[in-house]
C-alpha cells in the first residue's frame, strides 16, 4: 500500500476503487435488487448491458502491451463481481 500512495497515478486509484468495490459487493445483500434478469440499477438492467460489453471486455484484457497490468486487474475484478452478479 505504500507504493501505491507514492505512485498516486490513475491507474492505482483505479484499481483501489475496484477493490473497495469488490469488498462493498461482499458485504452488500443483493436479493432486494434482483429481478428474474438480473440487477437493476435505476431503471437499467445492469445485467444486459454487461452481457453485451462483456465480449469487449475480454479482447481488452488480451491487449499485451498498451493497456497497464494494474488496470487490467481492476476490470478482471470487475467482471468477477459483475458475473456473480448476473447469471448467464
């Protein structure tokens, strides 16, 4: 954590709001925001939009070079909440 304050770039606070993300989503009870398709979030099914990103995701995470490893860690954390979130 030490380097993160010393390299207070954006792709650290990126992925330091992932992870404060990830362990909102841990402790949170979704049940009340389910629908039979998924996770509504004001009156937008987070569900669909993520099943129709997610392909876009997946080729961004295959990027070798252009993308940092940090921020690539954010959005595999991301789609790991997101797919526990919403079925397939």
């Amino acid at each position: 954590m030490a380097q993160a304050k010393k390299n207070n770039d954006g792709s650290t606070q990126f992925l330091n709001s992932i992870t404060d993300l990830h362990k909102a989503a841990n402790k949170a009870d979704f049940g009340k925001l389910q629908s039979r398709t998924g996770a509504l979030a004001r009156g937008v099914d987070v569900c669909i939009v993520y099943l129709k990103v997610r392909p876009f995701l997946e080729i961004i995470l295959r990027i070798p070079i252009i993308i940092p490893e940090k921020v690539k860690e954010g959005i595999r954390l991301l789609m790991s909440v997101l797919d526990t979130m919403c079925p397939r």
